[in-house]
C-alpha cells in the first residue's frame, strides 16, 4: 500500500517543520510593541482628549523593524477610571508603555499603578507631583508636557515684569490645584509677590459667585486660574461680570481653541504660560522649537483642517517620538517587547534621552530629571481679539 506521507523520515522532518513554525508564531506576534493611552476624549477634559486622539494617528507605526499599534481607552475625565485603563491595557492588551492621561489629577492617580506594574508611564498633563521627587513609583514616570513648577515659574516672571505685587488664586479642588497652588506660592514668594487670597472649586460646579466676590474683596493687583477645560472658563466668565481690573492668568489646561472660542470676549486681555506650540508661526526662526512644533502642526491640519491643531495634541505627539526613539536603544538591550524585560529597557532608554527636539522644547532626561524641558518649555501669550498672540517681551 502506497504511504499517504512517504517515509517515516519524510513524517519526521514535517512533524519537526510544523514544530517550529509554530515556535515561530507567537515570536512574531510578541514582537509587536504595544503603546497603550487613557486619554480624557469624554467628560470637562474633552477639549484636551479629542486632539490628543486624533494625534495618535499621526505617530510612528514602525521603528527598528519593529511594528507599533497603539491602543487607545476613555477614561471620561475621571481619575479612578484612568487607573482601570491602565490596568486593562496591561492585563487585557500586555502594552509596553502608557501614556495620559489629559488631566493631571488623572496622571497623579495612575503613578502607584504604574510603578507597580513596572511600566513606563509617560504624562500628558505635566502633572509635576508625578515625578517629584524621583524615588519608587516616580522612577517609572516621566513628562511630555511643560510641569507645574516650569509653568509657575514662566507666569511669576511674566507677573514681575508687569509689576503685580498682590495676586489672588482659583484652582480646582483636587490635588492639581493642590499642586498648583504649592508652586505658585514658592514662586510668588521668591520674587516678592504676597499670594493675597486662595479660593476652590470643583469642576462639575455650575457657580463661584462667591469664591469670585472673596478674591476681589482681597484686591489682588492679579488672579491665577489653575484649572483645565471648560470650567477654566466659569471664574473667568464671573470675574469680567463682576468688572474685575486686574490682570488675569490661566494655565495650560486652558490653552485650547474650543475654551477660547466658548469664552469669547470674557478672554480677551487674558494671560497664560504655555506650549511655544500654540504660537509656533510667531517665534523666531532661530528658535529650535519652531522647525519641529510647525512639522507637527502642518501634519494635524493636513488632516483635520486649518487653525485644528492643539497644544493638547502637542504632548502626545511628544511622547509618541519620545518613545519611538527610545525603542531602538531599548531592543539593543536584547529584550523582547511584551516582556517585563523591555518595559525596563525601554524605561531606561527614555531616562537616557539627549537633546530631543519635540513640539515645545528640547528634551533632555536623566536618572534625576524626568521632565527633560527646559525655559523654552514654555512661551507667555496673550488673548488679543479672540486669538493667541505671543509675547516675547513677557
């Protein structure tokens, strides 16, 4: 009878081809890096989610042979369901990084989480508490986004330079105004500004009438709002009704189109510190920022239209480069992504970072700085007829 498979030997030798190529297969699948994100595309934060969504696209889908898929998740605003995203991505995607999320108080909860599952997590908030200091859960984070104290620290030169002597404060009442307020007040001291008055809300509140009437009754020379979204917009809506003349500040959380154009007029003579991205056409050619911040921008229009491109979006695509030229150096170490092995190595590969150029700032990261931003992290602009406009002299 004829044999169906030839020879014993021939049935060997095919047994033994299956045998690896099916060792093969799941090689191939592991070696997909996953980038996992829990990004605010819901909820207050959703004038900073949706850019930063609609940037994911735009990020490297193949670095050092390696394919790259990124997974993104809703958190809806809400810090207790960002950390449920990050544990899923981990759990249910076996993603090497996580980056997010939109608001600081989002990023602070997943620090714990992240150092606990040993994954590089990159914040999109600049939520500065979550690598300061850099001890435990803190060494598994590093920045995108200019942090809290880089900010304060470009709002009180700006302050000085406008002579306020008297300042008042507005923050939401989570551990971002917290922070916030820390920063602003170290600041503030060491040049000489009294911090006069310090009120809270939160930000599902409808009214701050009387937060508002205390901070005038206090007769600040300026006001601070530290908050992010659209409720940045309910302090400032309430201090021009009330004919407040002071100066006023905001945040980054407030550098968005949507809050601008929802605020209309009441923005007008705003202040705030924020990414050199919003006013990249207006900066110096010499400046380094405004070659890669444009190559960003002119990538989102080309795909979302003209005057779509956010700050916001900035800090993913920050992070995503960030990580894109850190796997190289990761796979160098032999670590296979999707292993604990690789999530070090490439954790290790971030904090080695030299004079990377992003959307608002030349990078620089090392074992006692995961922020990596320098002065130029931040830029002072003005809301001059509906628009951001640059100041340089501020």
């Amino acid at each position: 009878m004829k044999r169906c498979f030839g020879s014993s030997s021939t049935l060997f030798r095919l047994y033994l081809l299956v045998g690896v190529l099916a060792l093969a297969l799941p090689v191939t699948a592991f070696s997909q890096i996953k980038v996992g994100l829990t990004l605010s595309i819901t909820g207050a934060a959703a004038p900073l989610g949706v850019p930063q969504r609609n940037t994911v696209v735009l990020l490297p889908r193949e670095v050092g042979g390696q394919t790259i898929e990124y997974i993104v998740r809703d958190d809806g605003s809400d810090a207790a369901r960002a950390v449920k995203n990050l544990r899923q991505l981990l759990a249910d995607d076996g993603v090497d990084v996580v980056l997010g999320s939109s608001t600081a108080a989002a990023s602070l909860a997943m620090v714990d989480a992240a150092g606990e599952a040993q994954v590089p997590l990159i914040d999109l908030a600049g939520a500065g508490g979550a690598v300061e200091p850099l001890t435990g859960a803190r060494r598994w984070v590093y920045e995108a986004a200019p942090t809290d104290g880089l900010v304060a620290s470009a709002l009180v030169g700006a302050m000085r330079k406008q002579h306020v002597r008297t300042l008042g404060f507005i923050g939401f009442a989570d551990a971002r105004g917290q922070n916030w307020l820390k920063e602003i007040s170290r600041y503030a001291k060491e040049s000489g500004i009294r911090v006069v008055a310090t009120e809270r809300y939160d930000p599902s509140d409808s009214a701050v009438a009387g937060q508002v009437a205390r901070l005038i009754a206090a007769h600040p020379d300026a006001i601070l709002i530290a908050a992010a979204g659209r409720p940045a917009i309910l302090p400032q809506h309430e201090l021009k009704s009330r004919g407040y003349k002071g100066i006023i500040y905001q945040t980054p959380g407030a550098a968005n189109r949507s809050v601008l154009h929802a605020c209309g007029r009441d923005c007008n003579g705003l202040f705030l510190a924020a990414s050199p991205l919003l006013v990249a056409g207006e900066l110096l050619d010499e400046n380094p920022v405004k070659k890669t911040a444009l190559r960003y921008k002119r990538l989102f229009e080309a795909r979302y239209g003209a005057h779509t491109a956010e700050a916001a979006g900035g800090y993913v695509w920050d992070a995503g480069q960030l990580v894109a030229q850190a796997i190289p150096a990761a796979l160098k170490m032999g670590a296979k992504p999707g292993t604990l092995l690789f999530r070090a190595a490439l954790r290790d590969a971030l904090e080695n970072t030299r004079n990377f150029l992003g959307s608002q700032g030349a990078f620089t990261m090392s074992p006692t700085d995961h922020v990596g931003l320098g002065a130029r992290g931040c830029v002072i602009v003005e809301v001059v007829d509906g628009r951001w406009t640059y100041r340089p002299d501020l």
